[in-house]
C-alpha cells in the first residue's frame, strides 16, 4: 500500500482484513418447472423455503387480466427458457427467462413480447408478483448511485468528461424477522412506490408495465440475493449483480460535512470477487482549487474485503472530492493506458455550522422544494436530516406545496403541524403553494369549501399563501383569474386576513400574459407577484433581444408591473441551474456561480425573496439519479445528500449577505463587469465578477460543431471552469478583504489608494472598497424596450 499527501497531512491506518465471502456453497436452492420458479434459504438447520413462485402478470387498462406466466420450461439452445402463459391474450405473447446461477444470486433476465391488437396495459397492475412462502416481517428498499463515465453510449454525452451519477439497481429487502435471511430483489428499473406508505403488504409485487403498441417488446433484469444477514451495502450488491470482478463501497459514517478545523475522515471497502482477476484501488482527494490534497493505493489480490480509513486533514474551506477506482493489477497490459473496472465518486463539504435561530421574515434566501417524505416513500431521508443541511447554509424560507381538501385527517393536520415545528426549529419560514390545477366552473365552489378547510389548519403556521403553480402555460390569464384567483382571495382575506395572498409562480414570464392578468384586475387582488423565470442553460446576464427564455427581461417585466400596482413585492418562487450531463447542460462549478450570480442580480433590481429549486437532485417522488430527465439534477447535493459546490456557494453567500440591503449595480466601466453594494449600517459588502468570459452554451451560433466537445468544460469538477480573468483596479484606502465562493478570505493590500482585482465568472466577496459610482439602473433600460 502507498500513500502521498500534499496539502495538509492525511492517516491511513493499515488496511484492515473483513472475512473473506463465501465461494461455493450457494446461499439458496432454486428449482423449476411446471408450477414456475421456487427459491428457498441454505441454512445451517436446512431449507428455508422464500419464494413459491415469481410471475409476470399483465392487466389491461380496465383492470380486466390479460396474460400472466406460470411454468418455467428447460434451457433451450440459446440459453433461455419459454415460459408458459395463461390468460385472454396469451396466445398473442411470448416470455423468455435467462437464469444465471451464482453463489449468492439468480441473475434473471425477463423478455416480454406482445404482438396482439394494439391496447393500453394497465401501469399499476401489470408487473412480477414474488409468491411469499411467508408474509414478511419487513421491507426497505436502496439505490446506490453509479457513477458512470461518459463514453458516447449515448449522442448527449461529451466523451472524456468527468462521471455523473446514474441510476443502475434498486435493491428491494425483504426479511422475516431476526435470525432469518434477507432476499433482495435487485430490479434493472427503479418503482418509487413499492412498499408505498411503508405498507409491507405491497412488497410482493412489483410493478414493470409494457408500452400501449404492438408489436410491444421489453427486457427486465431481475438479480436475487439471498443472504444470511441483513445489511450488506447495495453498492456491494451491484458489483455482483453487474458482473463486475470488484466491488467498491464509500463509508461514511460521519457524514459528508466538516467543520473547519475538523479532519475529514471516510473509508473505502474494496475487494475482488470469486474467481476474478486481481485488481488494485487507486484513490485521490482533490480540493476545488485542483490540489491533490491525499492518494493512495491498495492491491486487491483475494476475495476478501480491505477496509482503508483515511483522514485528511484540510486548513481551508470549500469542497473535498474523491476519486476512486479500481483498476487492473499493475502490468497486466504493459504500455496501455488502463481503463478504471470501476469508479467511486464522493464529496465532502468544509464549512461552519450555524446555531438555530428563530425564522427571519425579512430574508431572501429561500427553497422551493426538498425531498424528505419517508412516510410515503420509505427510501427518502428524513425531514430533521434535510433540515439540519439545509439550516447550516442560511436558508430562511421552504416552499411547500399543499393539496387542497374538504376534510383533512387527524393524522394529516398532524402531520403539516409537526413539519411546521420542524421548519421553524430550523429557523426556516413556510410559504404555502396551494393546489396546481384549475378547477372548473362548476367545480369552484367545492374548491373554495377545500381551501377552507385548508386554511383552518395552516392558520397560525404560515400566512404566505400561493394559488397554483405554473397554469399560464396551459390556461388563460382571464380563466385563472376568474375560476382561481379571484374566488380564491376572497375567501383568503375573510378566513385569514392577516395573509399575505401570491400569484402562482408564473412559468416562464410571457409578457402577453403578464399584461392579460393585470387587465383582469389580478394584480390588484394579491400582494405578491411570483414567477419563475426559466433561462437554464444560459446565463442569468445573458440577454439576445428576444424576451423569452433569458432571465433578464422576464424580471424587468415582472418588476414592472408590481411597481404599476403600488407596493405588490415579486418573489422568485423557482430557479435554479441544474448540473444534468448532457452536451447542453451545466458543470457544477458553473452551476455554484449561477447561483450566487442571480441570487445578488435579484436583490439588486429589487426582488424580495428568491427560493432556489431545489435541494437534492431528484423529484418529489423518487430521491433517485436519471441523468436523462433533466427534472432529476436540480439539486444542490446529491441524491445521497453529499454537497454540489452549490451548496458550499449558497452557504457562503447567505454567511456575507444575511441581513444587508443591495444598494444597486457598480460601475465597474464595462458592461460585461458586474459589481453590487450591499450595505448593513456602516458595513459594506461588495460582490464583483466578469461576464466577458462565457459558458459555451451562451455563445452566439450555439451548438456549432466545434463546441461539441467543450461544452462542458471544465471536465472535472476540481479543474478551473473560467480561465480568461479580468484584472481591474479600484479605490481602496486600505487592506482589502476577498472572499471566494467556497469562503476563503484572503487580504489584498492597496497601491497607491487602489488594489487590484482579477474577476472571473465565479464571484468575489469584497469588504474595504472605497467610493465607487452607483449605476441609474442596473441594466440599460433601451435594452428591454419592445
């Protein structure tokens, strides 16, 4: 084993041999034939039956069956098995199964083909249905992230660049109380709402529906695990289940945040499996400023776990990132450039922690959504566990959505009272979005009745209330106003009249739209205009002249008429820079500077309240990677809760600007150069960067075939993403202190009365500036006229 260390010191403790796994004998005895597949537990006092049967059951969508498989036949020459089938359509479709036995798990390869008349399958009861030889006891379910490197598979991808987390397994426990062994039911696909509610009743079936089309054909993998104890990581299960020759586990047990001055410790547990070649773990530590700050390499010779602790002590603050693999042992293709069996990434946050503190009505700095629902989705954190990260970065407000019903249960109000206590021991205010849909006109009564009931029991937690979210893409400003708004605000200001009423958040702000609503009086019945100005991928400055999806003018436009109708504030209840992989998508290091960048353009032209969206990656429903669904990477952490340097950035930005007021826009003597004063009795905070330097996706001409492969620079998330700074000189009468967004401080000395500055797109925290020139307007007014 070697070790080098190069900023700051890092301990590896001798590597600790686990228990070897077993070889042969296999954990479980399968059997097949007429009567289907049955799995039973190897256990020291005999077989253990579990499964009496797995089978694919098909519904149409009226709920009425249409085939469902029954008998496992002998392997054919291929290597797979017919399957018999029962049912009304089952002799319009086919089932091949593809066992692979090996010591641990069944590999199970399902192919489905229907070839009948074209109809709609049900998607909640078409799925496998495990055949309990006895009701579980219990079940949970994990998905381990993948961190896939991109290698073409797919045209979005940028060759070379650094891995992105996927989605590979979704491991389904199941168990039978103590002492007995645990199956895990790995699926190739992942179901949200398996074992939903926590209901373990539902644990036998899983849900895996076919395309309305014929001819109609799927292929579903299926890995069963029987193993003696409960608990083995699902990482672990995925090098089997993939056929991968080791596996490769990142402990943590003491999270993913450090405080300054505090160690950051984590272990790595590899091993090679039964029967594969040797190979070796490789690890790196790299802070945000590329320094290497801790390696080290292991030989994994035997199948037998190595447990490696490391500790690396960091002087700074900012982002950790690992990067471990696992390669081919040393020699075996002599002058080739090895290609990683495996890659683990992780990351780590160094950063203070904030005392609690009753919520501050008065801040910007927002969220407009968190996963945290357990109760309903059992592989989600909980809410203390979201909330504490989120309390540690400065975060004020929590948009939260709630459905609006006539009756709501003992066990409902219990439920938004104990998450209103939650937020507010986090320090952390409620805004209400209520409802998402239009009701229609014989329907409004009965929602006025709901928002009634709605209101009774959020009286007392939140009096922000908004109606709807997003229906201007879909409705008209008159039918919103009249069928929503306008029934809505009414029984708002009888039942509570201290509230203050939003507008849904406008999807995108159309400006045809915008003027629709203020001619049906819509304005003039809230006290808050919200919107979410949608520009992903381009940058928040960046503006062409057309007013659609740039983030400029649908601010101006909102501003604009607010002001029109006396004191009515905007919030920004959604925005956000997502970090997908895609050729089109952003780098989290831009995504850190976009955050930072609107949050101050924001306050500077006179927003109230900005809500970024959202906390983790992911959606409501499913804490899961899906890196081909752009909705899954809005997140500022990971879907394991580890920190993008968004957060890092949020932190650092709330810690300087909490409780300042944004003077206006600096003149900095060029327009791509943005500089905001925020000022907090004699204390004055300037935040500066350069937008000469863009991202490529904001270029003119965009996507040429020249930038295909430089669209997501930099190609790895401790590499610099800006590397054409602008030196400029300002007044200073003395030392000047600069803050980076990872919250560095470093001291500038003056020459002359002036210090010199070097701005890039990632902005600077500056205190000690001297006089500088207020801009009229932050941006030039002709730029936005029609």
């Amino acid at each position: 084993m070697t070790t080098r260390c190069f900023i700051g010191t890092v301990l590896l403790l001798a590597a600790a041999a686990m228990p070897a796994a077993s070889a042969a004998p296999a954990t479980y005895r399968l059997a097949t034939g007429p009567e289907g597949l049955r799995l039973a537990a190897v256990t020291p006092d005999g077989d253990r039956p579990l499964l009496n049967g797995l089978s694919f059951e098909a519904a149409w969508a009226d709920g009425s069956p249409a085939f469902a498989t029954k008998g496992v036949g002998p392997t054919n020459e291929e290597g797979a098995r017919s399957v018999t089938l029962e049912g009304p359509a089952a002799a319009d479709a086919a089932v091949t199964l593809r066992i692979e036995e090996r010591p641990r798990h069944l590999l199970l390869t399902w192919r489905i083909t229907y070839r009948g008349p074209k109809r709609e399958f049900h998607g909640w009861t078409t799925g496998f249905r495990c055949h309990f030889a006895a009701p579980p006891t219990s079940a949970s379910t994990d998905t381990p992230i993948l961190w896939r490197r991109p290698t073409g598979a797919y045209e979005w991808e940028v060759v070379g660049d650094t891995p992105y987390p996927d989605f590979e397994w979704q491991f389904r426990r199941v168990r039978w109380g103590s002492g007995a062994p645990e199956l895990v039911v790995a699926t190739d696909w992942y179901d949200a709402d398996w074992i939903h509610g926590g209901n373990v009743e539902r644990a036998s079936y899983h849900r895996a529906g076919l395309p309305a089309e014929s001819p109609a054909e799927v292929v579903r993998r299926m890995a069963i695990f029987v193993l003696p104890e409960a608990g083995e990581p699902g990482e672990a299960l995925a090098a089997e289940a993939s056929g991968r020759p080791a596996a490769l586990v990142v402990e943590t047990p003491h999270g993913f945040l450090f405080e300054p001055g505090t160690p950051v410790t984590f272990a790595l547990r590899a091993r090679s499996l039964e029967g594969s070649a040797p190979c070796r773990l490789v690890w790196e530590v790299w802070d945000y400023y590329g320094e290497r700050v801790a390696s080290g390499e292991e030989p994994l010779r035997e199948p037998q776990w190595r447990t490696v602790p490391v500790r690396v002590s960091y002087p700074k603050r900012g982002m950790l990132f690992l990067d471990a693999r696992l390669l081919p042992a040393a020699g075996e293709v002599p002058g080739a450039t090895l290609a990683p069996l495996h890659t683990r990434r992780a990351t780590f946050a160094v950063l203070p922690r904030r005392p609690a503190s009753p919520p501050r009505l008065e801040s910007p700095f927002g969220l407009a959504a968190l996963i945290a629902n357990p109760e309903l989705y059992p592989d989600q954190p909980r809410l203390e566990e979201v909330l504490s990260l989120v309390q540690r970065i400065g975060v004020r407000w929590l948009r939260t959505g709630f459905a609006l019903k006539a009756e709501l249960t003992s066990e409902e109000q219990q439920a938004i009272r104990r998450r209103f206590s939650l937020l507010k021991e986090h320090g952390i205010a409620l805004h209400a979005q209520l409802g998402t849909g239009l009701p229609k006109p014989e329907e409004v009564e009965g929602m006025k009745t709901a928002l009634r009931a709605t209101l009774g029991v959020l009286r007392g937690l939140s009096n922000h209330l908004e109606l709807g979210n997003e229906l201007n893409a879909s409705v008209s400003a008159k039918d919103y106003v009249e069928r929503l708004l306008r029934p809505s605000t009414e029984v708002i200001r009888k039942e509570l009249p201290e509230a203050r009423v939003f507008t849904m958040g406008l999807g995108g702000v159309q400006l045809d739209w915008l003027r629709e609503l203020e001619a049906c009086g819509g304005l003039e019945l809230v006290d808050v205009l919200s919107i979410h100005p949608g520009s992903f991928p381009k940058a928040p400055e960046m503006f062409n002249g057309w007013r659609g999806w740039f983030f400029p003018p649908q601010v101006v436009d909102a501003l604009a008429a607010a002001r029109r109708h006396g004191k009515r504030d905007v919030w920004i209840t959604e925005a956000y820079s997502p970090t997908g992989p895609a050729r089109l998508g952003l780098d989290v290091r831009t995504s850190a500077d976009y955050l930072v960048r609107t949050y101050v353009i924001s306050l500077a032209l006179g927003v109230k309240v900005i809500e970024w969206y959202q906390f983790q990656d992911g959606t409501w429903y499913a804490q899961c990677p899906k890196p081909t669904d752009i909705e899954h990477s809005f997140g500022i952490v990971h879907t394991d809760l580890s920190p993008k340097p968004a957060y890092v950035a949020f932190g650092v930005m709330t810690e300087k600007l909490e409780g300042f007021r944004a003077l206006g826009r600096l003149d900095l003597g060029a327009s791509d150069l943005y500089g905001v004063r925020f000022a907090r009795g004699d204390r004055v905070v300037d935040v500066l960067w350069s937008y000469r330097e863009k991202h490529e996706v904001d270029l003119s001409g965009w996507p040429p075939e020249r930038y295909a492969h430089r669209s997501r620079l930099p190609l790895e998330p401790w590499q610099q993403r800006w590397v054409e700074a602008v030196r400029v000189k300002l007044p200073a009468a003395g030392a000047v202190q600069v803050t980076d967004l990872m919250g560095n401080t470093t001291t500038v000395k003056p020459e002359g009365r002036a210090v010199r500055l070097e701005l890039s797109g990632s902005p600077l925290f500056v205190e000690g500036l001297g006089k500088l020139r207020l801009q009229k307007a932050f941006w030039n007014p002709e730029l936005f006229a029609e």
